[in-house]
C-alpha cells in the first residue's frame, strides 16, 4: 500500500447535491464557494427547505421574502427566470406580485439549491461592492456575512459602530434584526451585547474565509485591511505552515523537521567566516567519540593541531553511534586477519577417496 494514497471509501463516495450546487453558484457569480458553503452551513446547516420561526426567512441562506424579490427581479433574467422576474412590480416602496399562485412559486424557489446558490451568490457581490464604497476598502469575509444578515447598509452600519463607540447595545440600532436574532444580539443571560460583541459573533464564523471564485483574491482598495493571498514562502514557512510537516517531524505543526535532522542537514550555525573556514570533513561528518579517537592513533603534531582546531571551533551536530569493531582496526591488522583466512589450510579428502574406492 503506498503512503498517500486514497481510501476506497472517498474515491466511491457520491457528491453532495447541495454542496455541488453552492459550488455551480459560486462559479456563475464569481463569489467564494467556501464563503457561501460556510454561510450556510450557518444559516441552514445545508437544509434547502429550511425554515425560521420569527421571520419569514427560508431556504439554504434563508432569505427573507422582499431579499428574495429584489434578488429575483434583478438576477432572474440572466438565470432564465425572466417570467418570474417580470411578475414582480413595485408598489408604495415593497415588491409585491400580483398573482398568488405565482408569488408563491416565486417565493418556493428559496428552497431549489440550485437557484438559491445563484442570488446568494449575486447578493453576496451586490454587497461586497456597497460595502468597499462606503468604508472605502474591501470588506472582509465576516463583514460580508453582516451584509446578509443586516443588508448592506446596517452592516456598514454596525460596521462603523463598533470601531467608534464599541460599547453601544446593538440591539438599540436593529431593533427587527435583535428580536429575529436573539442569539446573536443578546447573550445567554438576557444580556444585549454591544457592537462591539455583535461584529464579533457575526465575523466569527467567516475568519479565514475565500471571498472570490478564482484562486487570486482582489487586493483591498489602498492596502487596507481585508483578506489577502498568503504568499508561497510564508505559508510554508516554520512555524506557520500546518499542512506541510515533515516525516522527521518531532515538534508538531511548529518545525518542518525536527533540530537534530536539521543539523545533519546543514552546516554549522555560526557567522560565514567561521562556517567557510570549516574543513569538508567537519562540515559534513559528525565529530569522532573518544573510542573512534583511540582506535587509530595519531602523531603528536595530529593531536595538537586537532586540540587547536577543536578549541576554535564548535560543530553542532549529534553523535552518532559507536562504529562497528571492524571499522576501528587499524589497517594492518584488518589485512592480516583477511590474510590469515585466505591462507586457511584446504580439506583433506584422501582418506575418505580411499575409503570410498577399497568399498
């Protein structure tokens, strides 16, 4: 079995439906898949048929019904739901259709994934463009899901509360949205959470999220804040790359390969005169222990210019390990051991021939 490969189980596996369509969504409007998986994952927990009990909000990213108009009146005709789109007028500042039975197909389409992935995706660029005019950067992934929950304006809104007067109660500033959403404006005790607190729980879900389709992120407008591409050699950096661990690895997710395989790896540490005065052989092999030092001995002027050159310099490597008996004879006697064995004396077989042949 090789070391990487795939279990049977994941090759057979079918795709998700759901999944696959937020992912067909995200192609066509060029939004993130993994920000419209994540958004909802939180909204729905990928039920399409989903349902709030203090809104009207329904579907895989629960829309409420007038989003949900406004998203099919704009986007309908590019998705081939122009019939929809032109059963959709305006009355005294609400979107409205006329026919029940239509407003009602209309308003079922919420719980189509397919069609559901779509307007997220559209919204969520509706926004993101709304957003960066009004702060005057890109907003990020948890800001973009402000913009879902509370529209483009309220999240600008909150967005701005709570670096300018954190501690205010959100709930003062969305009343509709806090009585919707208790879990979010309000804490277990009943508590209302400030700006501050809110722009957190909304954001928290997000974090590390991709924000376009394609592998390069737009760059935020004037180098503020935002999501930006990591780059290669910072991911893989020590310490910061999790993914990337070295089969030597005895330090977790902090290290490619652990010191003692990295000073066998390199030289030396030390400033470059000191590391460029090194001899090949103290550069890439391991000092000699005291046995290896007695098994050969050295002349007097080897020992002193070894003790001199020991002082001056210090290898950081591991010992390795005794060397076999074998490697520490000295020359003479490891060939005359080899030539006493090649002059063994042969078998006599004479008496057994004769033996055999008198038979």
């Amino acid at each position: 079995m090789f070391l990487f490969s795939t279990p049977q189980s994941r090759e057979t596996q079918p795709a998700n439906p759901v999944v696959s369509a937020i992912r067909d969504g995200a192609a066509k409007t060029g939004a993130g898949f993994d920000y419209l998986l994540k958004t909802a994952q939180r909204e729905s927990s990928l039920e399409p048929d989903a349902k709030a009990k203090t809104s009207s909000a329904t579907g895989l990213f629960q829309f409420i019904e007038q989003t949900w108009l406004s998203m099919v009146k704009q986007e309908g005709p590019k998705q081939g739901l122009s019939s929809y789109a032109d059963a959709i007028t305006e009355s005294g500042g609400r979107l409205t259709v006329a026919d029940p039975a239509a407003r009602e197909k209309i308003l079922e389409l919420r719980k189509d994934p397919q069609v559901a992935a779509v307007m997220a995706g559209a919204l969520t660029q509706k926004n993101r463009d709304q957003l960066a005019g009004a702060l005057g950067r890109q907003p990020q992934a948890g800001e973009l899901y402000m913009a879902h929950v509370l529209g483009a304006r309220g999240a600008s809104d909150l967005i701005k509360t709570a670096a300018s007067d954190p501690t205010r109660a959100a709930a003062k500033d969305f009343p509709e949205a806090a009585a919707a959403n208790r879990s979010i404006f309000f804490d277990k005790t009943g508590r209302a959470r400030s700006a501050q607190e809110v722009y957190g729980v909304l954001a928290a879900s997000h974090a590390n999220t991709q924000l376009a389709a394609s592998a390069t992120v737009t760059q935020n407008v004037a180098g503020q804040g935002g999501d930006k591409p990591a780059e290669i050699a910072a991911a893989l950096a020590p310490g910061r790359a999790k993914g990337l661990i070295g089969l030597f690895s005895t330090e977790g997710s902090r290290a490619p390969v652990s010191q003692a395989v990295a000073n066998l790896w390199s030289t030396p540490r030390g400033d470059a005169g000191r590391t460029a005065s090194l001899d090949p052989a103290d550069r890439f092999f391991p000092r000699q222990t005291k046995s290896d030092a007695t098994a050969v001995a050295p002349t007097a002027s080897d020992a002193a210019a070894a003790n001199a050159a020991a002082s001056t310099r210090a290898v950081q490597a591991p010992l390795p390990p005794s060397r076999p008996v074998e490697l520490t004879q000295p020359t003479g006697a490891v060939q005359e051991r080899s030539a006493g064995r090649s002059r063994r004396a042969p078998l006599d077989l004479s008496a057994f021939m004769i033996q055999r042949n008198g038979r």
